[in-house]
C-alpha cells in the first residue's frame, strides 16, 4: 500500500497536479450527485472525475456517487439545493441546471445552486439516415422549407435538442417538427431506423450508428471543425463535418456544458478549493483522454467566465422558450 501511495504522488507531482493546501478541505466523505441514471453521459462524467481525483490524491476524502436523475434531472438538484451550506454534496450536471427553472415547474431556483465548474463541452452534430438523399445541411434544409412535415427525433420535450430544433427553424424558415423519446440513444435508434428524418444528437450518441453506416453526420453547431483527426467511419472523421454555419444554417455555436454545483450558502473558500481541485482533474491526461473517447471539447470555467457565460447561456435560451410559449409559468 505504502508503493502505491508513494507512486500516486510522484506521479502527481511529475504532472503539476498534486493538490494545494486550503482554507477549507473536505473532512469527510463527499458525495457526487449525478443528475440522470447510471450509464449515461452525467454518470459518465462524474465517475470519471471520482476516479482520477482517486488516482492523484486530489483530495484526502473519499467520493461516493450517487443517481438522482429522475423528472429530467431535477431529482438531484432539487436534493443538493435542499442541503444549503451543504460542503460535501456537489451535483453534477449540464446547463439543466439552470434552465430548468425557467422551463418548468420545479421545487428548486437557480440561485439555490452555486456553480463550481464547467470542464467539458458537449457538441451537437445534424444527423441524417445513412441512406438518405441529403448530401449537405443545404439540402436538408432546403427539403424541410419545401415540404414542411420533416421531423427531428431528440431527447425530451422543450431540452436541448428541441431547442436547438427551434434555432433551425428560425434560423432558415425551415418547419421541422419535433418528436421527444426518453434518450438520444433511442433517438438514435429511431432514426437509424428512418422512422425521423433527423436528430441533433451529440456525437458520442450517434457514433455506432455512424460507423455501421446508418446514419450520417451533415454538420456540427460550432464556430469551427471538430479537431480530432481519427477516421470514424471509412475515410470520414469528426474534422471532416462541416460546420453549420458555413453550411449555410446561421447559428455559430450550440454546446451543453457539464458542470458541477455546490449548494447555496456554502463559504467561498469551499467553492475555491472544488474548483481548484477540478482544474488540476482537467489537466491530466485520463481526462483528455475522456474528452477524446466521448467526443467533446474541452471547456474548463470556474469564477466569473462561468457565471457570465451562464448569464448569457440563460438569456438566449429564454429567448427561444418565449417564442415557442415553453416558459414555466
């Protein structure tokens, strides 16, 4: 046991990532509380996190995870809202942190939530059926314009992907319709099965599917190409998508942050050291790693870069959840 702890920490510190002393340290076990059920990506992201805080000694309390995910997330950010000045209980979530009081009736506020970080970037890619007519997003669109009953396939009603279906519309004068399933895996399935013209899934979601060639991505809602260069499906890879915008659909950049939340009442020395601890977590190469495994960008944020890019986050949203009368009354 001795060799082991003696190896973590050379290995920590050849890195630059042994963690400093602070005011506050965590003095008993700390309880990661992951917003959707086991498995999927929040569960994903927050285990990975549990296992190389682990591996370096980030800190000297144990993680446990727990699943709350049920009404969309808001079981697990409802319980951590609930535990003010809690300092061992983070959530672990998306921007469902905060938009999910502004589009629902949920027994939490926004500003019950501290937000820690934002370490990952989730993009968002226009699928089409493998064996589908569409060549580029152009056609697509062309297509949804003329004949008015295509519909894109997502992951719940009045979430990130039907939003990001409203943007389209509203970006091109398109009409396409919205049909919500319970995951972007399922519709994944749907669409593989051409039973939907499209889905707005993230590439981690439609992956398989690529690669077997049912489907096809058109481009991605991003300011720039995906960087990675590997091929995914023949001699095609994520660098080779498309952008949106230089596809000729007028939205620059659409990404889901994955974020971790204290919450409200706790000191901010307690909100420093979490943040500081996930800093050192996305600077090693187990986390780059992730990033490249699941297909998103790195996007670490903490202090006013994040409060301000989730003041800007919110206000766009809300702009789109008032023109399609989605606002919780």
């Amino acid at each position: 046991m001795k060799k082991s702890l003696s190896f973590a920490c050379v290995v920590a510190a050849a890195l630059g990532i042994a963690a400093p002393a602070f005011a506050f340290e965590p003095n008993r076990p700390v309880e990661f509380v992951v917003t959707a059920g086991p498995g999927g990506g929040t569960d994903i992201f927050a285990r990975t996190i549990q296992a190389i805080i682990a591996k370096y000694e980030l800190m000297k309390a144990p993680v446990v995870v727990t699943n709350k995910g049920s009404a969309g997330g808001a079981e697990g950010f409802v319980y951590a809202a609930t535990a003010k000045g809690d300092a061992h209980k983070l959530a672990f979530g998306t921007n469902n942190a905060y938009l999910l009081p502004i589009r629902a009736k949920v027994p939490y506020k926004s500003e019950d939530l501290i937000p820690v970080s934002a370490l990952a970037a989730d993009e968002f890619v226009l699928w089409v059926n493998g064996k589908s007519e569409f060549k580029t997003a152009a056609d697509f669109v062309a297509k949804a314009k003329e004949s008015g009953d295509l519909k894109v396939g997502g992951s719940q009603s009045k979430d990130v992907d039907q939003i990001l279906t409203s943007m389209i519309n509203d970006a091109t004068g398109a009409k396409l319709g919205y049909i919500p399933f319970k995951s972007g895996g399922e519709a994944a399935v749907q669409l593989a099965g051409e039973h939907i013209a499209a889905n707005v899934n993230n590439p981690s979601e439609n992956l398989g599917q690529w690669q077997a060639g049912m489907v096809k991505p058109l481009c991605v809602f991003k300011s720039e190409k995906l960087k990675s260069d590997a091929k995914v499906a023949g001699e095609m890879g994520w660098a080779d998508i498309p952008t949106c915008k230089e596809a000729g659909i007028a939205i620059d950049n659409y990404s889901m942050p994955r974020t971790v939340w204290l919450p409200a009442g706790v000191e901010p020395d307690v909100v420093q050291f979490y943040a500081n601890v996930l800093k050192k977590v996305a600077e090693t190469p187990e986390w780059a790693k992730y990033l490249a495994d699941t297909s998103q960008s790195p996007a670490y944020m903490s202090g006013e870069q994040l409060a301000t890019f989730i003041k800007g986050d919110e206000a766009s949203v809300s702009t789109v959840l008032k023109r399609e009368g989605w606002l919780a009354n």
